[in-house]
C-alpha cells in the first residue's frame, strides 16, 4: 500500500498519509487508484465526517507524478489521459471536508491535491513550485487550481517559474493559498485541531457549506479543463526537445 488512512471514529477524523517517501511521495498509478478508492470510500463512511491529507517523511508533501510511472496517450491533441485527474476528493464527489497538512516540497502534479481541498496548513519549512515550464511542458490543469486559490500575478508567477523560484510557506500565506503556517512538524496536529472542530458540526450542514462554495469554483474549472487536452498536446515539445531540457543542468532556484 502506498497510502495509509487512519480513522478515529472518536472525533470523526481520518487522516489520509501518501507514504511514498523515500520517492518524495511522488504518485505512480498505483497511489492514484488507492487515493480514488479513498475518496469513495469516505461517501459510505459515517464515522469520517472530516480529512486531514498529509505526506510521510517530512521532505515532501507530494512531488507530483511519479516519472516512472508509463501512461500511454492518445494520439489525438484532443484527448489526454492524466491519472491524475482522478485523485482529488471533489472529483470522486467527495463533498466531507477535507484539510492538507504540508510540509517540504508540493510541486507539480501535487496542486491537483491542494486544488481540491478547503484549504492548507503549513509548516514553515513547506516550499511551493512547479517545474513544467523549466521542461518544456505547459501547466495547464496545475494553473486552473491555482488561478481559482491566488491573485493572477501570483498563480501566473508560480505557474510560469518552473524550477527558478520556490514560494515560501509565508509567501504561500500571504497570497492566500495557505491559510495558516506552523511551525515545522506542527501542521499535522492544527489540520487536526480545525479538522475536528468540523467533524463536531452537523454534517449535513457542513457539507452543504462545501458543496456551496465549490459552486463559485465549478464553472471556472470546467471551462479551464475543457480546453487543457489540446493545450498540452499542441504546446509541449517534441520528445527529442525534451530529451534536451531535461538533460541540462537546473541553474537552481530561489525562495521568494
């Protein structure tokens, strides 16, 4: 198992753990799958009224797509098959609340995890980036999530950096993609705190909350996503391209 989900049906809080960390808690498809069975799982569980979604290991909350991981793909620019697409909790129509706990690095594929959650507490030590655009590969469904949770400028910022820049839990903050910073080892127990607080609400009120404020985000998203295939297929380089980027050295980065 890739994933560790602990329940206490005392307070009603699970904890979701993706517990690959000596791969930075990347996602093959094996995570993938068990993070939709999860999510699923939680619509027929009455004793988890509320989520707290962390990384093992401390170095990483999630690294996105784990590069090993084979996805064959279609070969119309119309069509893509992103395994990722399946492991947030609002797209398995999961409306319990659902808290992230980061620390270290969240890059990449991992906004399609905090693009689905009510919101991000943070260690002090969190640092936020993608490197797509470093790649020579366009951040389409990563920028959708992020245009909905920041400013603009700050989503196109992160979104456009690739590997250059890192955003700092108290950036991170301050922009309004996390709501709270902690100190390091700290977040899990104040994702718990507020995550409990919920679980004693009246569920049905609680999750109507959520599906309410999703509404403000739904269509934003559907118009974003339905046009991300054929932005990705006709933007990104060719294989031989790629080889190139990702045979350079990465010039580093710095935290803003």
């Amino acid at each position: 198992m890739t994933l560790s989900v602990v329940r206490d049906e005392r307070t009603g809080v699970a904890v979701v753990t993706l517990n690959r960390p000596e791969k930075h808690n990347a996602i093959d498809l094996e995570t993938a799958a068990e993070l939709s069975a999860a999510w699923r799982g939680f619509r027929y569980d009455e004793t988890v009224r509320a989520i707290v979604l962390t990384g093992a290991g401390g170095k990483a909350f999630c690294t996105g797509i784990d590069r090993a991981a084979e996805v064959p793909q279609p070969s119309s620019p119309y069509a893509i098959d992103d395994p990722l697409l399946s492991i947030g909790p609002k797209a398995n129509d999961l409306w319990k609340p659902v808290i992230a706990a980061v620390r270290g690095m969240a890059c990449g594929g991992a906004f399609y995890l905090l693009g689905e959650v009510e919101f991000v507490i943070a260690a002090e030590d969190a640092t936020f980036f993608d490197p797509h655009t470093t790649y020579g590969m366009v951040n389409a469904y990563e920028s959708a999530y992020l245009a909905t949770r920041m400013p603009f400028g700050e989503a196109a910022r992160l979104a456009l950096m690739g590997t250059a820049e890192r955003v700092s839990a108290r950036r991170a903050y301050e922009t309004g993609l996390v709501s709270e910073v902690t100190p390091p080892g700290e977040e899990t127990a104040a994702a718990l705190r507020c995550a409990e607080i919920l679980a004693s609400c009246p569920t049905g009120a609680v999750q109507g909350t959520v599906r309410a404020l999703w509404t403000a985000r739904a269509p934003t998203l559907a118009a974003s996503f339905a046009h991300a295939p054929q932005l990705i297929a006709l933007g990104n380089l060719p294989a031989g391209k790629q080889g190139e980027l990702f045979g350079r050295r990465d010039p580093g980065f710095r935290v803003r």
